[in-house]
C-alpha cells in the first residue's frame, strides 16, 4: 500500500465516556477519508478531566500525526480542550482577531463576556471556519480542533482535508472478502501466516460471527488498491474451495 501520514482522532467529552451520547465522529471521520484513499491509525476517546487531556495532546503533538480532535472548546467550565492545547504546547491563549469578529458577528452584544471566550486559542493558531454558527475552530501544529457537534464538525473537517490537504490523496483501497460457513478461525491460522508473507501489501482480515441460531461464520477478507485486492481474493477463494470449505461472496 501507498505510505501516507498516520491519521488519528481524538474526541473529547465525559458524556461519550458515560454512554449518554453515542459518538457519531469516527463514522463521519471515515467518510470523509476513504475517498481520499486515507485510513485512521488511532482513536481515543477521552473525558473532560484537564491533566490527561493535556498528557494526551502532548503526546500527539510530538508524533508528527495528522490529528483531529472534535469537543471540549465551548465558553462552559467543563470545555478545557483550548486550554489544554496551550498548556501542552507551552503556550499561552490568545484571542485570535478573526475569530473574535466572527463571534461578534453572529451574538452581537451576547458575546460578551462568555461567548467571546471560544475566540481565544494557542498562540499562533489559525482558524477552522464554522459554517453553521460561525464560532470557529482551530489549527496548530497538524492538529485540528472543532467542535463536539457532528453536524458542525463534518463540514469542518472536510474544510480542513480540502484546505490543508488537498495533495494528500492516494488511490482508495478496496475490500474483497468470503463468508467461511461453519468455519473455525483455528483452522486457518497457517494459511493466514503464510497469504500475509505472499502478499505484504494487503491487510488481511478474519471477522468471526455467531448468529441468534449459534450458527458460526467466518468473513475471512483482504483490503488493499482494486487490481492486488482482486488476486488475494481469488487465492482466499481458491483456498477454500480446495479445502472443500462452504463459502460465499461478501
């Protein structure tokens, strides 16, 4: 496969961790990437708690990834995402000019004292425009910040990809698989050892599944570019067929 940056999201809020909201960004996170060609290569889900919000974005920060944080930027006590930022970076927090103006622009004279608040960023960042209520997100250092709302984030982040990465396309990967029925991963470890020798450019993937009847089935598949997907799906086809192993098409 094509060497890209690593992609990683970081999604912040106590309300995910507790099960009250139900994330909706890794999804649209995907949806957004794989068109490009690009793949995530780590998530984390975090709780509003400042130390380890600010260990984690340290963290980030010095791994050169590409990363998207989406939560914890509001003007309420519990939103320490900005804060964090700077704190991690060792830098302070500024009110950033366009975001100050874009703040006004939508609340007026509600935006003091509270709102204005969500214009204040690490020195030096530069802003995400929100298209839906125009309190901007922000960038730094490969990292993007927006807000915990899907229907604001996605727009965003597709903002970012179109703005700040537009030459990072690769050709998108595809999946091929085969449903094993009353198969046994067991089974198939050596063969499975042995196609990811043959084949180091795909990943190789072994889904196991009981349904309500406690029927067993396996989807046994590969992902990489279309023409190398479509051989390592005939070897896994041809395995199976020589194994006398009922299968079908995913």
């Amino acid at each position: 496969m094509q060497q890209t940056p690593k992609i990683g999201l970081i999604i912040i809020g106590d309300e995910i961790l507790s099960g009250k909201r139900q994330d909706k960004h890794l999804s649209q996170a995907n949806e957004l990437l794989r068109p490009r060609g690009l793949a995530l290569s780590w998530v984390r889900i975090l709780g509003d708690e400042p130390q380890l919000l600010t260990e984690t974005l340290k963290q980030s920060f010095e791994s050169g990834d590409i990363v998207f944080c989406f939560g914890g930027i509001g003007a309420t006590p519990d939103d320490r995402t900005r804060q964090c930022a700077a704190k991690a970076l060792n830098l302070p927090l500024e009110a950033h000019p366009e975001a100050v103006k874009e703040i006004e622009a939508q609340f007026g004279d509600e935006a003091y004292p509270q709102r204005i608040r969500m214009a204040e960023y690490p020195q030096g960042a530069e802003i995400i425009p929100n298209f839906y209520n125009r309190v901007p997100g922000f960038s730094i250092q490969q990292h993007h910040f927006m807000p915990g709302f899907p229907m604001m984030a996605k727009p965003m982040m597709e903002w970012v990809l179109m703005n700040y990465y537009d030459q990072l396309v690769c050709t998108p990967t595809v999946e091929r698989a085969i449903r094993l029925i009353d198969g046994q991963e067991s089974e198939w470890v050596e063969f499975m050892q042995q196609f990811e020798q043959r084949f180091p450019d795909l990943r190789l993937f072994s889904l196991p599944k009981i349904d309500e009847n406690d029927r067993r089935t396996i989807e046994l598949g590969v992902e990489g570019l279309p023409e190398e997907a479509e051989v390592g799906l005939g070897v896994l086809i041809e395995e199976a067929t020589s194994r006398s192993q009922e299968w079908e098409l995913v």
